[in-house]
C-alpha cells in the first residue's frame, strides 16, 4: 500500500462524518405536484392502441399521496435530459428500446419513466422519480422496490443528449444537468458528454432496504442520522438537486421518509442447506461479522484499502467508507462503491486485485469453503 494513502487513512481516523443537510431554503418555491402515472410498456408488450386509451383518461392530481405513491412519482415532467417533443412520446419507440435495454418487469414495463395525463388527450412523460434508481427488476422480471436500481440511466440520458445537440436553449439546459447532477466540470461538448456517459462505469446505487436501520448515507458515510428529521433533511435536499424549481411539502416529505424507512429486504430464495450452514461457519471463523452485521460503521480508506478517489473527494470524501450490509446480497448487481465488482466469485478471488482494488479477505480459503462462503452469503 502507498505511503500516501496511509497516512491520508491515519488521519481520516478520528474524522467524523457530518450531519445531515441543513433543508433547503425553499419555501417560495411551489409545492410539486402529484399526479396519477401510467407504466410505460415495450411497444410490443403495450395494451392495444394504448397511447390512444391514455389520451381518453382524465387527468387525476393526487391530494393527499401516500409513501409508496411518491416514491414512484416522478418529479420531472420531461425526459431525462431536454429533448425536442414528440408526438407520440418517443418511449413509444421500439427504436428507443433496442438503443437503451432496459430492463422490463413481468408485464412488459419499464421502471425509469412513466406516463402523466395533466390535461386530458396530451401524454406526457415522467421522470426522476426514487424508484427510478431505486427499484431492481430481475431476470425473471420480478420487482424488488427499494432494491439497487438496474435502468440505463447513462444510455437514456445520452440519446437524450444526441438528439438535442442542435438545440441551443436544451444544449445549455443539458449542460447544467450534467454540471448540477452527474458531477461535471469545465468546458466540455454534449457529444462528448453523451459518449461519456455511455462509457464509463456508472457507479453503485445504494439499496434502499434496512435504510430505517442505517446510521451513514452515502458510500463515504458523509452523512449521519441520528433521527428522521435528519432523514427527512437529507431526502430534500437530494429531491431538489433533481428537481430545483419545485419543493415537496412536510407532510410529502413525512410520508415518504417513513415509507423509505420502513423497506426491508424481500426474503432470499436461496434456501439453507449443509453447504450453506458450513459457509455461515466460514463466515463466523474469518471475521466478517466483526465489520458486516449493521450499516452503523465507517472504515478508513487505508484499512479496507478500496480505490480512496471517492473517499477523498473535495465535495463527498470523509477518508472512509460505510461497511454495508450484506442483506439482500443475493439480487443486487454491482459490488463496490464502484459497480465494478461484478460477481462474489470475482470479488474473493486474487484476480480481482488485477482490475479492482478492495480487502482481501477470503483469498486465501479454500475452494470448498470459498464456494461454501458464497452460498451461505446468498441466503442474507
């Protein structure tokens, strides 16, 4: 290990994380409405003549909208990025679907966008909402809400990007979005942000389930909270870097801290047996429970010795990581603050240390109980 990163790691030592937000000063802004959606289905999974029906449909403001509502509500109506209209919405497209994948539920619908109906015969489109990034579809196209959200966000926002290039007032606007959202800086072009986008790796998004139970937010534990007030502080903020000209309500922002708190992991179908039991007995006699058991715990960055470039950023650092959970490990997709991990038999064997840095614990097992540890690990 570099000199550098252990004496940036000594002296994370005794940092503590800050607390959460203080609100955003938003009270002239307007109350951001809540309207009843519509799921966006592939074209050839969609109901007949469906955008038609949708024209139909009277518009319907919810008044009083539950947690789980506005988890799903979007908070922007548009796309992800400013992009000329169209008519019908370009998500009608199978076109659109064979450029960004996504990922599809049971009935054939997407988990990014959704339609609105804020006045009767005009279909629109809605985004940016929590369980945009917040909702996993399996293969099986099962939905686990709250779960690490799989939807393209990246390749959704550069076709969003690519077809506005030409446009100087949503050129501008996509600019800010990417400055204000997606972290970027000086001068740059949207064609070269879009390939961008597309390009790099997008990061792990946090699963959601046993948030009620999390101490630190954040991969780099940058936020603590020590009661709902400073969950409710933090969810503001993060809805308004989304969505800037409009604000939830206390009561929205109640109802919604307490639906979040409240999501656990769904149960695993990965059922106990005798090589699972070993793996729980691997898992006890390597230590791993002395640092995965709660998310109530931060690491310096020297010790776990990950990739410190995110636990040293300027805006996001605290020179540590959180130590997640290992709950729900089964469905989630991406390990490491990265997304770079692909798979647990990637991430205990030496090989990863080739590509992607990270403890090394679990190296050094044998192959019986490595396989024993993985199984044991996909019952939490």
């Amino acid at each position: 290990m570099k000199l550098w990163i252990v004496l940036l790691g000594l002296v994370a030592v005794g940092q503590q994380a800050p607390r959460a937000p203080q609100p955003v000063n938003d009270a002239a802004l307007p109350v951001r409405k809540v309207w009843k959606t519509y799921p966006v289905y592939h074209p050839d999974k969609a109901p007949p003549d469906y955008i038609e029906w949708l024209r139909t449909q009277a518009p319907e403001e919810i008044a009083a909208p539950d947690g789980e509502t506005l988890f799903h509500a979007p908070m922007v109506i548009g796309s992800l990025g400013q992009r000329p209209p169209t008519d019908p919405p370009f998500l009608h497209d199978k076109a659109w679907f064979d450029r960004v994948n996504p990922p599809l539920n049971r009935e054939g619908a997407i988990s990014g966008f959704v339609y609105v109906l804020r006045t009767k015969g005009k279909v629109e489109i809605g985004t940016y909402s929590c369980a945009m990034c917040h909702t996993r579809l399996m293969r099986n196209g099962a939905v686990i809400k709250g779960g690490a959200g799989n939807f393209p966000v990246e390749a959704a926002l550069a076709l969003d990007l690519e077809v506005s290039a030409g446009v100087p007032a949503m050129r501008d606007a996509n600019k800010d979005l990417l400055r204000r959202v997606f972290g970027f800086t000086g001068e740059f072009s949207i064609p070269s942000a879009a390939k961008l986008l597309t390009t790099r790796a997008a990061g792990q998004i946090p699963d959601l389930n046993g948030l009620g139970g999390r101490r630190y937010l954040t991969h780099t534990g940058l936020y603590e909270i020590q009661s709902p007030a400073d969950l409710a502080r933090y969810v503001s903020g993060k809805q308004h870097l989304y969505a800037p000209d409009s604000r939830a309500s206390a009561e929205q922002v109640q109802a919604l801290v307490q639906y979040l708190s409240g999501l656990k992991a769904p149960v695993s179908p990965v059922k106990a047996d005798k090589t699972t039991r070993l793996g729980e007995k691997v898992f006890e006699r390597e230590g791993c429970a002395q640092c995965h058991t709660k998310e109530t715990k931060l690491t310096p960055v020297a010790v776990v010795g990950t990739d410190p470039a995110m636990a040293m950023d300027a805006r996001a650092g605290t020179g540590h990581y959180r130590v997640p959970s290992l709950q729900g490990l089964w469905y989630r997709g991406t390990l490491s603050h990265t997304g770079e991990g692909t798979s647990l038999e990637d991430w205990l064997s030496p090989v990863r240390l080739q590509y992607l840095k990270g403890h090394e614990y679990g190296f050094k097992l044998s192959s019986t109980d490595r396989f024993a540890l993985i199984a044991y690990l996909r019952t939490l």
